[in-house]
C-alpha cells in the first residue's frame, strides 16, 4: 500500500525497471561500535548488545564485540554487566530502573571509552483499549463470520512517544465462550492450524505526529480479527524525544524506506552514544495492561 | 462645425508639408557630374556649388578638415553629400532651396513626431509579442546615424518618436515576412500593420526560425534570454507524443532537471521554486500533470514563451533564477478556426474565432487523458474503481472598446485526478487563474496595462488507514492587482514603471480527518514598485537598467508556532491582525552589451533578485505533487541572489550560425535545505524542519545555434556547480546541490527532409546527480540501518537518453485549407534505464514486493525505457 502512490504512476508508464547495481564504495566497513542497550523499570536482566559496522550489504550476522567493560550506573549505584553470549551483556536480574532517574552507561574497549546518558521518564497512564462486536457478520453466517475487532491505538493516537507492544492469544478451547451451535469459522481453523494460539505480537512505536510512511506500513500488516476469550496484553514503555527521534530515524532508514513523495531524504541516524559509536542507549518505564474479551 | 474647420486646417498643413517633402526630393535627387577626386570637404562643396548652382549653408568648423575621396562620377546631391560626410557628425537638410550643414545633434523630444500602433499577425490577428520596428534610411532624410528603432511590448505595441521626414520603415518578427513600408512622417501618427507568416511557416513544415531573432539576441543588452519557438516544440520529440513547453526548456543549457520524466527544472544553482512560471501574468505553483511527467500547458493555447535565466527585467519579482513568461493566444479575430490532436494519451481540441471581426475574438483550449478509459475494462475490482486522469482547460477573450482601450479575459483551469472510489483513495491538486486586462493608450508614447489576477493552486490527499481515512488538504491562493506602464519618450529611451501588490493566502496543510492539527494558515501582502530603462546609447552601447523595490508584509489574524534556536516549536502565538511581521530591500538590475561589430556583442550584466515565499519540497524523487508553498515569516529568512554574468555573443548570417559563450557567478543567502529525517508533509510543525544557509553558483553555458536552412538546431554544452553550506546539515561543511550536474550537452536537430517529412531528435547527457549513498551498515534490532558519507557526497550514473521523432506531413496543394500531420516519437530510443534514484533496501522483486528480509540490497529504479507514441495533429 505504501508503494501505491509511485504504482499509479508506473501504471501509466507501463516501463519502469527495477534492478540491483553493485556499489563499490559501499564495502569496506570501518568497524565502528554498535550499542543497542536499554534498561527498563522492570525488576529483570537488563540487556546491551555490542557489534560493529558492517558492509552496506549483508547477508550475515554482524560482528560482536567481545571481552569489553560494560558499567551501567544511577549516579548512586554502578551495575556491571557481564558478558552472557558474545556481544550480549547483561545486569543481574534483580536490577530496576526508577522514574527520575539519569542512566549512565559506559563502555570500555580495547582501551577506547564510550558513554551514553539516557533519562527514564514516566509513561503516561493509556486508557483500555476499543474493543467491538463487528456486527454486520452474525453468528454462524459462514466464512468471514463472528469475530471481533479492535481499533489500535495508531501511530498518531499518543500525546507522547511512546513504545507500544500489542500482543493477543486465543483461549486454549474458543468454543467454551461460544453456544453449542457456534461452528468455527474458517479463518479461526486456518489460524489454529497454521499460527496456533498466538493472533498478534506486535511492536509499535506511537507519537503525536504522523508519520506518511507508517499509515501505509501499518495499515497494511495488521489483522484485528479475534475471538470471545482472546487475552491481549498491552505493553507501554516511556520514550524520551531524543529515544524516539532515534527510533524514528531507523525506521526511515528501514521499514518506512519508500519512494517519492512519503519517503524521507537519506540521512544518519542519530545517537547519544559518544566517541564515534553507533546505536542508541535508551531507559524506559514499562506498564503493561491485560483483558479478555467476554 | 470646429472639427469641419480642424480637418480643413490639418488638410492644408498637410498639403503644404508635402509639397516641401517633393522639392526636398527633387533637390537631393539631382544628378550630377564629378571628377573622381581627393579634396577637402569646403572643396568638394564650393565646386558642386559653382557647377550645380547648389546653395550649401554651413560653418567651415563643421566641415571635416581631411580630405574625401570620391570615386563615383555620376551621383545625385544627396548620395555626394553621404559620401563627404560619411562617418561624420554631420547632418544635412533642404530649407528653402538651400541645404543646410550643421553638426549632427542629439535631437529634442519636443521637435520629433510618433509613430505608433500595433503589430499583429496577419492571418489570425494575434499582437506580435517582441516584434522590431527599425527605422532604415534615417541617415539621407535626417540627422542621426544611430540605430532608431523600438520591440513591441507584450501585447504587440510599439512607438518610435522621431523628427518629420520621410523614412523606410522595416518591420520584423520570428517566422513572418519581413516588410518595409515608406512613411511621409509629418505628425504624430497611428500605424497599425499585419505581417505575413514567412514561406517556410505557410509551407505545413514549421521548424524555421529566424535570423531576426539571432540578431536580437546580440541587439538587446539582456543577458541569458531565450524567446522559445511553439511551432519548433511541437515538432520535438516528446514522452507520449505530448508535445511541452517546460521539457524544451530543460534542452536548454543552463536548465538542470531532477529524474526522468520530471516537470521541476533547476536553473543556474537556483532551487525549482526560484523560477516564476506564469501564464498571461499569473502564476502558476505547480506546473505539473501526472507527477510531473506532463507539464500543465496546453501548447496549442500558447502564442509566446520567454525565458529569462539572466537578466531578470525589473518588472519581474519574487523568484531568484527564472521567469518563464508564457503569453495565451488572443483567438482569431479574422475567421473562426478548429485545431487539435489526438495522441495515446491524451487530446486536445482548440476552437477560436472573432467575436467582431478584426475587434474582438476569442480562443478555448481544452485536454484531456484517457487513460482511465481503458482501466474501466480490468477485470479487476480496484483496477475498474480507479480513476487516474487530468484536464486542462484555456479560455480567453479580448475586445477593442476603441482605438486606445482594449480589454483581456483570460483563465486556466487544470486538475489532476488519482481515486480509488471503493477505498476512499484521493490524490487530486490542481491550479486555477484568472487575468483582466485592460490596456489604455495615455497617448502615442505612453502605453498603461492594469490587470487582475486570480491563481490558486491546491491539493487533497484522502488515505485509507487502519484506524479510518486520513485527509490533508494544502493551498495557496493569489489575488493580485498591478498596473504596468511602457513609456517611450524617444527612440534611444525606453522605459517600464508600475507598481503591482499581491495578497497571499497560504493554507500550508488543514486536515480533513479528526485528530490531527494543522498548520496554522497565513496570509501576506507583496507588494512591488519598479522602474526601468532600456537605453541605446549610440552604435555600440546600450543599457537595460533598472530597480525594484519589493516588500513582504505578513498579516492578519493566525496562530504563530514559536521555534526556539533549535528549532523546537515552544509556544504558540495569537496574532489579533495587522501587520506582524515585514522584510524588505531593493533589487537593481544593470546590464550592457558593447556591439564589437554587426556580427559580435559583449554583454555583462548584474542582478539582484528577493524571494518572499518558498516550496517545501520532499526531494526524495522529485515528482513534485505535495510540495507546500510557505512565506517567509519570523523564523524563514527570505531567500536573496545576485548573480553577475558575462557572455559572448556572434553571429554569421552567411552559415546562419549563432554562437553564444555565457558565464556567471551567483551568491544566494537564506537558502532552503531540510534537517535530516524531514517529515514535510502531514506536519504541523514543519518551519521546524527548515534549515537556512548559503549558496553558490557558477559556470560557463555555450551553445552553436542553427537557424535557418533545412537543417536547425542547437549543440550546447554547460559546466556549472551548485553547492549549500547550511548550519546543521552535513556538519556545516560545504556540500553539493543535489541539481548539481556539471557537465550538461545537448543537441536538437530538426531536419526537413522534404515537402512531407521532418526529422527531429534531441540528445542530452548530464553528470549523474548528487545523491546520499551508505558506506557502511549496522544492525539494531534485527533492522539493518545504512550509515552515510557526506550530504550529497555519492552521484548517480551519469545521464544520456536519445529521443527521435518524425513528423508526416500532407501532400502540398494549393487550395488547401485544412492543415494536418502525424507525429511518430521515441522517447528514449535506445533503451537507456536511467537511474531516477538509488537506493538501498531489503531486497526488493518489485517496486512494492520484498524478495527477501535478511538481505540489503542497492536498487536502481528507472522509470523510462523506450517510449513510442504517435499524435495526429489536425487544424482547419
């Protein structure tokens, strides 16, 4: 759908031509260091992956950096983080950040340091979620028929940034919340013979503005269709401006990376780590809000 | 009873002025007989005197003391006093039997009568736009050597003031006859004359140009002007056979184009805003049709196309690079006439006739594509639901109300549609205008032009989403008011003066759908007062000079978004009305050219021009359907340039060669560039993703012109360079424009093979663009983020593409009334998948189909490969 608008066009033209091309200058990484590291309010092992840069284009892992010195600390109190798996370092489990609070990591590698500073602030409170009977469908009347569905919160639907995680399962046995006539419908076989239980387990990050090229992205992969006794669980982490412009940033330079008039002029993406390192150190509040559908 | 008596009186005058005009003839035209000789002129004259009885009255200090030879031995009086006093600053004239000799002066205005009148073509009625009038043999019946002569102004009006005599009048214009007409000038007098369309252009094949307009180009001290040819656009190959105006401009050299197939043109490092598009007069924000493949004019509508990238005459404002002054046809005003075409994509069917013939006429112009016609046969549901089309329509009037009052309606109207009814899918824009003119005669030198102007241009986005329809609406809506006066106070002196005063009304973006905010609407005045001269000083120089004094004034009621110095929105501000916030300055405009000889000119010149409003543009891919028209407001300096230029300028008639060197130098402040990640549309706070800065412009254009013979054309070649240094984008280093392209050729040929066939072809090759191209790459979260080089630092392959065209013509006859031809065009004849971006993603099978998740990819999109169309054009 995103592309729809570059489609249009090409239709008419019925000769456009689409091929990859070798770029010379685009195959010697420096090997700079990659920080992807974020400490939430949850009680928990709190995780920063280091790697390095890598060609333009990969069909491999990225390198990990291994044997560094990785600190994390509150002003108050210094966590250590040890090296679990190459590259994936982690605090020990009993660890959780506090609203208020300034994180401050610090790297040591091959006798380089690099630091990050990252604030946690508060998650707004979200209201519950909209959830309706999609009523032009009655029970039983075939195919398409009997389900719910729910209106997400959409990519311009918070005051705030904000990362938001939607995940929804069916009940283990749909027909106990259904009368002894109810006949599964055939999307719900398919599902649970293809997906099992799990509907939906998706990753959204929601913002005041409107970002052209995720209405098309995000209008386009969801599906809403769930049942009585579906459990979906809402997840809500706090971003900074800073966190989300990063966040932003990467999705223009990923996902939302269209053409024409919804595309976003090339650029780097942004980043508060120090001494020429790439990635983002990030400290979020997390919430979480469950329901069932009755 | 009174004016019996004038009428008498002038009669009688008139008479006796004729009767002196014949013995003044009789007198010069004696033959006489001499002895080929080297004397002093006080001989020369004391031996004619003595043999013919000749009085001749002079001061012996008026005589020129070396001696003149003479060869001839039989000549009249008149070609013996030519001879004597050639190259001299001697005039001669008969009073009373005698001829009198006396120093050449610079004659008073007070003692010269006017000609004056209309130019107009002979077969419609048309005012010739730029047409010159030239006095010939003004040296035998009077005092002055110097070149006398005038240029119709744009609606075909000229005035020559000169002293009473007799004169050969010589009267030209691009692809008509010229003539020559002899005037006993005895009074200031009205002479309204119709040329005739040349030989060639009656002939069904029009590709000839003209010599006249090669010799105006080194005439004319303006710097960097292009008078375009419809007739020679239309024979162009052109995508889908459509024949456009603004692709023959991007043939220019000096005129750089972003992407295939696109309608934004960049000129001399300006950005595409910079250059003022109008349509008799009035604006037009976007000219583009179909994403900018086709541009919005109808070339069937259009009479004349003037292109300035150099000299900016003062009576233009508000762009820094270009104006392309693109003038309707009036209509026939002798016979009512049906013209047309009908390509693959589109038609376009003109009706014109007189309304009062010879008085008044009228012309409506109108096209359409069809290309949605045939989607309606898909088998496809969506495919049958789509609408995908645009429409132009021109209409134009004019009345004579008298001899001095004339009036002009005029309007264009054009949309594009893109829907998809079942999904509640829109992407139309458009734009609208509206011109009233009223020209009045004050008297035979002073010539008034008042005008309306209404423009509007709009767009309308209606998206489907998930979570319901998104909508987005922006506009910008002009109405203007201006009056233009051409005064021509003698035949050295031009001038323009008149003052113009625009109210602006942005509406940058207001959605239609709920929760979102908009971007707070905005109006502003522009107002602008000038003055200018076009002065022919003597043989070699002449002047255009002039200044504008310009000055924006934001006003009314609004809500302004305060930025801080990071440009984050803090505060918003109600404004209660009046004026709120203003700039202002002067642009003086200067330039010259020294004529070397008849064949060769020097020209240089200087502008400086101001710019008030701008277009956020997402650049991404160049087509140019959402861009935004936003004013300079507390935070958005306005954009300034000054550019100095310097050219070359020869001419050969024997080869009918033109040869033209062209160089410049432009400084630009406050220029518009985009912070990394700019989100420019759906934004309410988008001043905040503006950055301003500096930039630079240089180069040398050169081009060898063809201009008569079976063969036509141009070859030209530009190196030029386009660089921004802009705080906050690319660490504030210097970086490339991303038009930057500095090796630009073109060649156009037109070649008439015979009576029914034409060739043409173009050819053009460009640098490849700057672009922002990864150098290296890392992983976050399982997405792979692209790092990047310098702004610009990477460039595209470079850019060639042939097209080809053949124009079929009918059998000549001569009884034919009926003109028709067939136009066969490749466009991109040899193939060539021209990159209109590179860029790097997941790899992709398709436009909108990701092959595979795991792997990046470069992708080269090209848009055209080989396009071949074929249009019946028709006219009767």
């Amino acid at each position: 759908m995103n592309r729809i608008i570059i489609l249009l066009a090409l239709v008419l033209t019925l000769s456009s031509c689409l091929d990859q091309i070798a770029w010379e200058e685009a195959e010697n990484p420096s090997g700079r260091l990659v920080v992807e590291g974020l400490i939430t309010s949850e009680r928990k092992a709190h995780t920063v992956k280091l790697t390095q840069t890598m060609p333009v284009i990969v069909d491999t892992l990225p390198p990990v950096v291994t044997g560094a010195v990785v600190t994390i600390d509150d002003g108050t109190q210094v966590f250590t983080l040890t090296e679990k798996e190459p590259g994936i370092y982690q605090t020990d489990t009993t660890v959780a950040g506090e609203v208020g609070n300034t994180y401050h990591l610090t790297i040591n590698f091959n006798g380089e340091i690099f630091e990050a500073f990252a604030a946690m602030i508060a998650v707004e409170p979200p209201s519950s979620i909209g959830v309706t009977a999609r009523d032009n469908f009655p029970a039983g009347a075939g195919e398409e028929g009997d389900f719910f569905q729910f209106i997400y919160r959409n990519n311009f639907g918070s005051s705030a940034p904000l990362h938001y995680q939607i995940r929804s399962e069916l009940p283990e046995n749909v027909s106990d919340f259904y009368p002894p006539e109810w006949q599964m419908p055939n999307w719900l076989v398919w599902q649970l013979e293809n997906q099992g239980l799990t509907l939906q387990d998706s990753s959204y990050y929601l913002h005041p503005g409107l970002e052209p090229p995720a209405i098309f992205t995000y209008g386009e992969t969801n599906e809403t269709r769930i049942t009585l006794g579906t459990t979906i669980t809402e997840t809500f982490g706090s971003m900074t401006e800073e966190h989300y412009a990063f966040v932003r940033a990467i999705l223009s330079e990923s996902e939302w990376r269209g053409l024409g008039p919804f595309g976003y002029i090339p650029a780097d993406a942004p980043t508060n780590l120090s001494n020429g390192a790439l990635g983002y150190f990030a400290a979020s509040e997390v919430i979480r809000i469950q329901q069932v559908i009755e | 009873m009174l004016s019996q008596l004038r009428f008498q009186f002038l009669a009688a005058l008139l008479l006796i002025k004729m009767g002196a005009v014949v013995a003044q003839e009789n007198l010069l035209d004696k033959k006489i007989s001499i002895e080929p000789a080297s004397k002093p002129a006080k001989t020369w004259l004391s031996e004619v005197s003595k043999q013919e009885g000749v009085v001749f009255s002079y001061r012996e200090s008026v005589l020129p003391k070396e001696k003149i030879t003479i060869k001839t031995g039989q000549i009249t009086i008149g070609e013996f006093l030519d001879k004597v006093f050639e190259d001299q600053s001697v005039a001669y004239r008969v009073k009373a039997n005698k001829i009198i000799i006396s120093k050449k002066t610079i004659p008073k205005t007070g003692a010269k009568n006017t000609l004056h009148g209309y130019l107009k073509d002979a077969n419609s009625g048309e005012e010739l736009i730029g047409a010159t009038v030239l006095v010939v043999n003004q040296n035998k019946a009077n005092q002055d050597s110097l070149p006398i002569g005038a240029i119709t102004n744009a609606y075909g009006f000229y005035s020559i003031t000169i002293p009473p005599g007799q004169y050969l009048l010589r009267y030209q214009y691009v692809g008509f006859e010229s003539m020559e007409k002899s005037i006993d000038l005895s009074g200031n007098t009205r002479m309204d004359l119709f040329l005739t369309q040349s030989t060639s252009t009656l002939e069904e094949v029009v590709i000839e140009g003209s010599t006249d307009a090669v010799d105006d180009a080194i005439e004319s001290p303006l710097l960097g002007v292009n008078n375009l040819s419809v007739s020679q656009v239309k024979v162009m190959p052109a995508l889908f056979g459509e024949a456009d105006v603004i692709k023959a401009v991007q043939l220019l050299p000096g005129v750089k184009v972003q992407g295939e197939g696109s309608t934004n043109f960049y000129v001399r490092g300006g950005a595409a805003d910079q250059n003022l598009i109008l349509i008799d007069e009035a604006p037009i924000y976007n000219p583009s049709h179909l994403l900018g493949f086709f541009s919005v004019f109808n070339p069937d509508a259009i009479k004349n196309m003037t292109f300035y990238k150099g000299s900016i005459p003062a009576s233009y404002g508000g762009r820094l690079s270009s104006v392309l002054d693109i003038r309707l046809k009036d209509g026939n005003d002798q016979q009512f006439g049906v013209s047309g075409g009908i390509g693959l994509t589109a038609s376009r069917l003109t009706l014109e006739g007189p309304i009062r013939k010879g008085k008044s006429s009228f012309i409506v112009s109108a096209r359409r594509t069809y290309a949605d016609l045939f989607l309606n046969l898909s088998g496809d549901e969506f495919t049958r639901a789509t609408s995908v089309y645009f429409y132009d329509l021109n209409a134009k009037a004019n009345f004579e109300l008298d001899p001095k009052n004339k009036i002009y309606f005029s309007g264009y109207f054009g949309r594009d549609v893109n829907r998809i009814r079942s999904l509640q899918y829109a992407i139309d824009w458009g734009n609208a205008t509206g011109t009233a003119r009223w020209n009045h005669l004050f008297n035979d030198r002073l010539f008034a032009n008042t005008t309306f102007i209404y423009s509007n241009y709009d767009y309308l986005i209606n998206l489907p989403n998930q979570a319901g329809e998104i909508g987005w609406e922006s506009r910008i809506r002009d109405i203007t008011a201006k009056v233009d006066f051409t005064y021509f106070p003698n035949p050295k002196i031009t001038s323009t003066f008149g003052l113009s005063s625009t109210f602006h009304q942005f509406s940058p973006g207001k959605p239609t759908s709920d929760g979102m905010s908009g971007i707070p609407d905005v109006d502003a005045l522009e107002h602008g007062v000038y003055f200018s001269n076009h002065h022919e000083i003597n043989n070699r120089w002449a002047l255009e000079y002039g200044i504008r004094y310009s000055l924006f004034q934001l006003i009314g009621s609004t809500e302004e978004i305060v930025y801080n110095d990071d440009f984050e929105a803090v505060d918003t501000r109600n404004i209660d009305g009046g004026v709120y916030q203003s700039y202002m300055g002067l642009e003086p405009r200067i330039s010259g050219r020294y004529k070397l000889s008849e064949k060769s000119a020097v020209k240089i010149g200087y502008d400086r021009n101001r710019q008030y409003i701008q277009l956020l543009s997402n650049l991404a891919l160049g087509l140019n359907v959402f861009d935004i028209w936003f004013p300079s407001t507390r935070f958005t300096e306005p954009q300034t340039s000054d550019q100095f230029s310097l050219s070359y300028n020869r001419h050969s008639k024997s080869s009918n060669l033109a040869f033209v060197i062209e160089g410049y130098y432009k400084r630009l402040q406050h220029q518009i560039d985009y912070r990394d990640h700019a989100r420019l549309i759906l934004n309410r706070f988008i001043e905040g993703e503006i950055r301003q800065g500096r930039g630079r412009a240089y180069g040398v254009e050169t081009s060898i012109e063809k201009t008569n013979g079976k063969l036509t054309g141009w070859i030209s070649y530009t190196w030029s360079r386009a660089t921004r240094q802009i705080e906050g984008i690319n660490n504030g280093n210097t970086y490339p424009a991303f038009y930057d392209q500095p090796h630009q050729v073109s060649i156009v040929g037109n070649y008439k093979l015979n009576q029914r066939w034409t060739i043409s072809s173009n050819w053009v090759y460009a640098t490849g663009r700057p672009t922002t191209l990864p150098v290296e790459s890392f992983s976050y979260e399982d997405l792979i983020i692209p790092v990047y080089g310098e702004r610009n630092g990477s460039r595209l392959p470079d850019y060639h593409r042939m097209d080809i065209s053949a124009t079929l013509y009918p059998k000549p006859k001569a009884d034919r009334k009926n003109r028709s031809s067939w136009v066969f065009s490749i466009y991109n004849a040899y193939g060539r998948p021209n990159a209109a971006t590179v860029f790097v993603t997941n790899e992709l099978e398709d436009i909108d189909l990701i092959s595979s998740r795991d792997r990046t990819a470069f992708h080269r999109l090209s848009i055209f490969t080989i396009i071949p169309s074929v249009t019946y054009n028709f006219s009767f």
